[in-house]
C-alpha cells in the first residue's frame, strides 16, 4: 500500500473541512439568492407591520428547542455503544448535520458521526442514527395521516393503510431472508437488544420535537396574518410533512421540496402562495442553516484523532 506523509494527510483533511463547509455555504447563499419566489418587498413589508422582539425571540426558541431535543435523543440512545455529555452530542449532531447538508437524504449525517467513534463502532453509530431518525419519520407518518384523516382525504389514508398492511405482510413472509448477511430477523433483533427506556425516551423525545417544529410552522403563518382554525391549519401542516418527507431529497433543497408540497395544500385552504413559500424558506433557515452554520465551527475544529483519544 502506499504510505501518504503526514502533513499530506493533514493537508488533505483541511481541505476536504473547507470543500464541506464551502459547499454547505455555497448550496445555502444559491437558494436565498436565487430563488425569484421569495419577495423580500413584501416581506420586510409584513415584518415591519408585525414586528415584536418577543414575537422573534419566541420563534428562535423553538428552532432551539428543536435541535435541543434531536441532540438529546442522540445523547439518549449513544448510551448503547457509551455515553456521551450534552456537549459532545451537540458536537456530533450539528456536525453532521453540516456534512449531510448536500447529500441526498442527508445521509452524510450517517458518516459525519460515525467520525466521532472508532472505526469498530462504524456500523452500531450508523445503525443507532438510522433508530434515530427512523423515530421520526414515524412520527411523521402518524400525525400526518392524522391529518389526512381529519381534512377528509379518505382515500390517501386508504392508500397508506393498504400499503403499510402490504408491506407488514411482505416482511413477515421475507423477514428471513439474507441479503449481504442481512434480515429483516436479524434488524428486529438488533432493535430489540436496546434496552426498553431507551426506546421510550426515544419516542418521548421525537414526539416533544415533532409538537415543537409542526408548532413553529403554526405561529409563523399567525405572524403572516393567516386566519385559520387551529385544526385545520395543523393538520395540514402534518400533512406537508408527512408526503414532503416521503419524497427523496437534498437538505439544501429541503425548503424548496416542503414549500411545493405547501404550496398546493395550503392553495386549497386559499393561502397567498408567496406566504406559504416564504414560511418553508424561514423554517429552512432557522431549522437547517443556523444549525449548519454553528455545525461549520465542529467541522472546521474536527481532528482526526478525536475518536480514538476520547474513547
């Protein structure tokens, strides 16, 4: 094999550092400056009318909020492989976080942590993270059928229910067999050796983070002057996420996938669609690009060696 000199690999780390946090930036600035949806005009028009200091500290606090409650969850189930301080989860998951932003489905998150842990651990890191967000999604899938339910779309709620029985029946029938020594058996098996709490403080956790984000987008179209019931406007707003999770996409282009999606729901309910793009860009930036920006700290700060020092 050949042997590549230390300060070449030093060099090589600080530039792969700078091609992942000059991406994420990149990919950022691209959509809020090129995005001919977003009226800025009309924007500062809205903010100065509605304009309240605690207005804008409260809905920071929910982006706070929910991030706080995704490193807590990682926190919570890192406790399998060691635990890990509130400090080095916020590092971990803002870092990766960073890492993930331009691929697709964020699955660069999976590897950004698994830098963290001895390469022994690799697979048990990306495993516990897929728990992680996979708690999620269900959430996501639940409250969002909910909303189907609740606004009257019977036959999507049919749909999901016939292809959730068929994919439940699928896998009994298939749960033995191997692909790369692989099983459904064998994955049931490993989320079971999980102790019980930790899959309760799992879903505690993703429930709290769910109610604060699904909320966050609520209170924003309050502040834009969006007169609707409560029900009917979060119902909907579980429903966005719901069908715009399923679909296959880039975190930097997240906004960009919701705010379709809300677009045509939020058109039926008779929202100004600059409104609804707006919003989905707001919760963008407040819930991926702040988080990424404090993440390109970890990035830049990341050493090599980290993993191995402190396990």
């Amino acid at each position: 094999m050949i042997s590549i000199p230390h300060k070449a690999k030093q060099f090589l780390v600080l530039l792969i550092k700078l091609l992942i946090v000059g991406g994420a930036f990149y990919f950022i600035y691209n959509q809020l400056a090129n995005n001919d949806k977003l009226d800025w005009q009309k924007f500062l028009v809205l903010f100065r009318k509605n304009q309240s200091v605690l207005g804008i500290g409260f809905i920071l606090l929910l982006s706070v909020l929910n991030r706080y409650f995704e490193i807590l969850k990682w926190q919570n189930l890192a406790k399998v492989i060691h635990g890990i301080s509130l400090g080095e989860a916020t590092k971990q998951v803002l870092a990766a976080l960073t890492a993930g932003i331009f691929t697709p489905n964020g699955v660069g998150e999976y590897a950004g942590k698994a830098l963290y842990y001895p390469k022994s651990e690799a697979k048990n890191v990306v495993f516990l993270n897929l728990i992680c967000n996979g708690i999620q999604m269900i959430l996501t899938v639940i409250f969002g059928t909910i909303g189907l339910l609740f606004l009257g779309y019977w036959k999507w709620v049919l749909t999901i229910i016939v292809v959730s029985f068929i994919l439940l029946l699928a896998s009994f029938f298939l749960k033995s067999i191997k692909i790369k020594g692989y099983s459904i058996e064998k994955l049931i098996q490993k989320i079971n050796e999980i102790p019980k709490p930790i899959h309760r403080k799992n879903i505690v956790l993703g429930i709290l983070r769910y109610l604060v984000f699904s909320h966050q987008y609520y209170f924003l179209f309050l502040a834009f002057d969006v007169d609707l019931p409560y029900w009917t406007l979060i119902s909907t707003i579980a429903v966005v996420y719901f069908l715009a999770s399923s679909l296959p996409t880039f975190q930097f282009l997240d906004f960009a996938v919701k705010g379709s999606v809300a677009v045509y729901f939020f058109g039926v309910l008779h929202v100004n669609e600059w409104i609804v793009i707006f919003i989905s860009t707001l919760m963008w930036f407040l819930n991926v690009v702040l988080p990424v920006v404090w993440g390109s700290y970890y990035v830049l700060n990341f050493k090599t060696s980290h993993a191995i020092q402190n396990k």
